[in-house]
C-alpha cells in the first residue's frame, strides 16, 4: 500500500513475494526511516486461524510512526492487511504443533532525493509472510544472558520504544559480544547508570520472587526506553488472573545477583512473540557470573507459558478476546 501527501493511503495490492525493485537515492537507504511489526497467524485444532491482539501491534506501529514522523496507517488497514494475505492462501500456516505463521508488516520512505532535512513526502506498507517453527533451537532449554554495559540500545528521548530497524542494526555488536562471552542472548541496561535493568535482545524481562503459593512478578518498567512488548502486557494480565501479583517497577543487576544468592529471586524468564516465553538459566556480567535458581525452568514461567500458548492456540478460554479470527 502507498502513501504520498497528496493521496494518502492508496494502491493496496496483492504481489506475489519478490524483490522490490527502488532507486539508489530512496530516502529509507539514507536517513533509515524503516519501521516494523512481528506477530503470528495460528491454527487450532479445528482449522480456524487466528492471530494475537492484531490491534495492539497496530497501536504500538502507530506509536513508533509518530516517533519516526511516518504517516499512521489505520488500525482497519493494518488488521485487514494481515488477514488478505492470510485468507490468500490458509496452507501457509503450518500445521505442526507449536508452529505458526510469522507476519512481518513493515514500511519504509520512499522518496526519491538526498535531501536530510524533512521526513521523506511517500510510504510503502507491505506485509511479507513467513511459516515458523520454536525460535530458540532445543525447545525451551534456559538461556544464558550477557549484561552489557559497553553498549546501550536506547537513550531518553530516542527511539528505544519504536521499533525501528536502526534500534537492531546498533544492537548487533552487542549480541556478538554476549556470544564472546559464551553468552547467547544480550541484557540491555539503562542508558544513565549502566545498572538498571531493561530487556533482554528481542524479548522483555520478568523476573519471579517467592516462588509456590507466594510467588510475586516484576517486570521493568516501560521509562521510554524498552519496547512495549504486547506478550509483557499480556502476561501483566494473566499473572494476575493466575493469583500472581505482577508489578512494574526496576531491579539493578546488583539486586538481581543479590536476589539469586539470597534465593529470594526465584526465576527469570524472558517474553516475546518469537519465543514466547523462555527462561534465563544464567547470568554473567563484568564483576562475574551466577545462576538463576537451579539454572532449570521454573514453575511460575512454566505456568504462565502454557496459559499464553493456551490461549494462543485455543486449548484456553480467552478471556480477553485477544485471540483474532482471520478464517
Ligand atoms: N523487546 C524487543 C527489543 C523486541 O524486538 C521485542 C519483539 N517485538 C520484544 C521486546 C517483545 O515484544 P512482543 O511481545 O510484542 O513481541
């Protein structure tokens, strides 16, 4: 679908996947006003197939459009987007258990011009489909996490809770510094004292204290910083409904090697749509490392995850009317 002052939104259309073809000067290649979604389409048991809470991806891509002063694309255009390509051919989502379609609506400037001073004036929305199976290889086997103080993903007053392609571009070095330190996956920390908690790669953090009848959710705070993920705004539901008190608030990494040498911090695990729910096992930072309770996946992560996929898959009541059907 185009976008140009003029017209505003027009020329929706249907392709067949292939590459695009654009001129060298096309302002996204320049000035890197790209911005992107992820979600997923999947089959329940009797054929039906549905997304999760297309709204609220559309809500937070309009979020991210204001940042990067891109023209919104209404919640009706973005929701009937996903379900045209769907619709086009149900086979694609595949059929395996715990398998989904990947959606990845995205848009990029498409002026012609290398001129850096005012947002480009046209706008391409397309939507590519891709069929997914687990995103951590191995199933859900804890993951060990990098804490990385020589880089920061985001700033106050930048562009931390967009999601703009430049926030992952500066975000690969990092990552590759956690694999260096036998790590798989980078913590970010905030960008003022290097020590407070922000997310983790692509997913958001919870962290579990108690453990059994007492067990209390934490999860940072959304300061402007970390991306608003819509799993994290769904578990902050769901763990209440559960009996599991779930606040937003900050932990410091000393607070976290403190809680795990106390036993007090029971669990840590990670959210987002890729993975849905994945444990931290391990720890390691500048001043050391350590583990996250026994190292093994946890019963409050455990709990909560089936409840998710529960819903996602239709084997739960949906509560919510989160779960989205497309055909
Ligand atoms: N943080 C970052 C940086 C991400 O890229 C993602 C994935 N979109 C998340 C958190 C989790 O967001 P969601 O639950 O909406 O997938």
């Amino acid at each position: 679908i185009e976008w140009d002052q003029g017209r505003g939104w027009h020329d929706a259309r249907l392709e067949p996947y292939g590459p695009l073809s654009l001129d060298p000067a096309t302002a996204v290649f320049h000035y890197a006003q790209e911005l992107f979604e992820g979600l997923k389409a999947y089959r329940h048991a009797d054929g039906t197939i549905v997304t999760f809470r297309p709204d609220a991806n559309a809500a937070r891509f309009n979020r991210s459009c204001e940042r990067m002063a891109m023209p919104p694309v209404p919640e009706e255009l973005f929701v009937r987007s996903l379900e045209l390509l769907v619709e086009t051919d149900r086979d694609w989502v595949p059929t395996a258990e715990g398998h989904s379609l990947y959606l990845r609506p995205f848009m990029i400037a498409t002026q012609r011009g290398l001129g850096v001073n005012s947002p480009s004036s046209s706008y391409r929305f397309i939507v590519i489909a891709s069929p997914s199976a687990a995103y951590f290889t191995g199933g859900i086997r804890p993951v060990s996490v990098w804490l990385s103080e020589d880089y920061t993903r985001a700033a106050p007053g930048g562009t931390g809770f967009a999601k703009c392609g430049g926030n992952y571009a500066a975000a690969f070095v990092a990552q590759a510094q956690a694999v260096e330190q036998g790590c798989d996956q980078v913590v970010w920390l905030d960008a003022m004292e290097h020590r407070w908690v922000e997310e983790m790669g692509g997913m958001n953090l919870f962290f579990a204290y108690g453990g059994g009848a007492d067990a209390r959710l934490l999860t940072p705070a959304l300061t402007g910083t970390l991306l608003p993920g819509i799993t994290r705004d769904s578990l902050l539901k769901l763990a209440h409904d559960m009996g599991i008190p779930a606040e937003e608030g900050r932990i410091s990494t000393d607070e976290w090697r403190a809680g795990n040498a106390s036993g007090e911090l029971t669990e840590v695990f990670a959210c987002g749509t890729a993975a849905v729910i994945t444990p931290v096992g391990r720890v390691k930072g500048r001043d050391g490392e350590w583990l996250v309770g026994s190292g093994e996946p946890g019963p409050v992560t455990m709990r909560l995850r089936e409840e998710l996929i529960g819903i996602q898959y239709g084997t739960h009541p949906d509560p919510y009317g989160w779960v989205h059907k497309i055909c």
